[in-house]
C-alpha cells in the first residue's frame, strides 16, 4: 500500500471515527471512488483498518488519561467494597461493552465481508444520518427528564452497548449510535458524546489485540502504512474530540446528520 494512501486514511478515520458519520464506512467507499491502491478484500484489509483505529483508541486513552485512571482505580476500590463514582462509571463501561464484544467475536466472519461492499456501505451512511435525526428528536420529547452521566444505570449501560453493536456494520457510525443511545436514555448530547468516547476506547483496543499481530513482520506489506496511518489518526482523533466535546455543549446531531445523509447519497451515486 503507498504512504499516501495510509496518510489519507488515516486521518478519514482519525475524523470520521468520533464525528458521526462512521470511518469504517467512509475507508470502504473512499478505495472505490477514488484512485488509492489499498487491499480492499475484508480479510487483509481488516488489520489495517484495525490498526487506524488503535491509533485513535490510543489517542482518546491520553486524552482522557487522568479520567481512566480515576476510573481503573475506582474498579478496584469497587472490588474491595468501596463504591465511588469512579467504580460505577467502570461498570458501566463494561457492561456498555460486552454487547458490542460478543457480537464482533461472534459474527467477525460475517462482518469481514461487509468490509467489500461499498454501495452497501454508502446506503447505511444515509441510515446513519436518519438515525442521529431521531436522536434529535428523542432529545427534543425527553428535555424535561435529562439524567447527568453519574446517575446512568447499568440497564441503561447496556441500552448504549446494544447501539454500539449498529458501528460493526460499515455506515453505521459508533459515536453517532452511542450518542443517540445516550440521548435515548436521557443523556444530554454532551454527556452523551463524553460516554461514547470513553465507550470507544476499550472495544477498539480489544479488536487491536485480536488484529494487529496479523501486521508482525509486514505481513503483506502493511505495517509501515499501518504504523502512519494509525499515528495520524490518533493526532486527528484528538483534535476531533476535543472540538465535538465543546460543540455538543451548545449543538445537537442535526447538522451532522444531514452531512451524513448528503455523503450516503453521494456514495450511493458515484459507486452506482
């Protein structure tokens, strides 16, 4: 794969990883409709996707670094029997994550294949945008009752996780269905983006373990692409959390929404 082609994408996937409008999505139109020599068949593609998305789980793990570490530290006071609010945000990120877990392991096969249909991709890219529209109005119907991240429930934990299994297909954004699961139950948009960044960063580390050893000794000719690749969208997923934390103080998803519609028909347009 050329440099430039992992330049490119990685910072598409530093950028459409955490604003909603699904990097896994973008990187399966993107070799389609333009000319960059990337190996688009799912199972020596998948590593290098996987790799970009280490780059921006790294890159969110500093960024809220101070917060983890209240937060691993608050598991294990929770294990001795002193309950913070660090330990039960842990548990909550865990139980958020186990959905998305099993279903990747489960299906992984199924999914890899996904990762060769761009129209497919591009279709759900429209999805995607309707989806956040409804979160707008979720958000709109529930303003009397909005719940502060510290009071969430593990029932409510577990609602986010089942939307965050939506990002395992291409098109469907991860931080769009995690904030829209968010709002859904009862989030503000901005708390709602806050736990969708901290919900990414486990479950992408976890497919890096299971896929980055296939890049061990270039295996096909992919690690130095992945390697900067991986660091440029790690240096653009920071950047891009930190502006969409201070955005979503103010904003909903509507405006992005229509962005992710308007790119799903452009897809749909140019692959057809």
């Amino acid at each position: 794969m050329p440099l430039l082609s992992a330049i490119i994408l990685g910072v598409i996937q530093g950028f459409a990883e955490l604003f909603p409008f699904s990097s896994l999505g973008l990187l399966v139109i993107l070799p389609h409709v333009v000319a960059l020599q990337v190996p688009t068949q799912g199972s020596r593609y998948l590593p290098f996707l996987v790799a970009l998305h280490a780059g921006t789980a790294l890159a969110l793990l500093l960024l809220f670094r101070r917060e983890w570490i209240r937060i691993v530290r608050g598991w294990f006071l929770w294990l001795k029997g002193q309950h913070t609010v660090d330990g039960k945000l842990a548990w909550l990120l865990i139980w958020g994550t186990i959905p998305t877990g099993l279903v990747g392991v489960i299906f992984k096969h199924f999914l890899e294949r996904l990762f060769a249909q761009p129209l497919l991709a591009a279709i759900f890219l429209v999805v995607n945008g309707l989806l956040m529209f409804l979160g707008d109005k979720w958000y709109q119907s529930q303003k009397q009752h909005r719940v502060r991240l510290a009071h969430l429930s593990v029932p409510d934990a577990i609602k986010i996780g089942l939307f965050q299994i939506l990002a395992l297909i291409p098109g469907l954004s991860r931080s769009g269905a995690t904030i829209t699961g968010g709002v859904r139950q009862g989030l503000s948009f901005e708390d709602s983006a806050h736990f969708s960044f901290l919900l990414a960063t486990p479950i992408i580390l976890a497919a890096s373990v299971l896929e980055l050893p296939k890049l061990h000794g270039g295996l096909h000719g992919l690690f130095i692409p992945s390697l900067i690749g991986g660091i440029l969208a790690g240096m653009t997923a920071w950047l891009s959390a930190k502006f969409l934390l201070r955005y979503f103080r103010v904003h909903n998803l509507a405006q992005l929404a229509a962005v992710s519609v308007a790119v799903g028909i452009l897809g749909i347009i140019l692959i057809g």
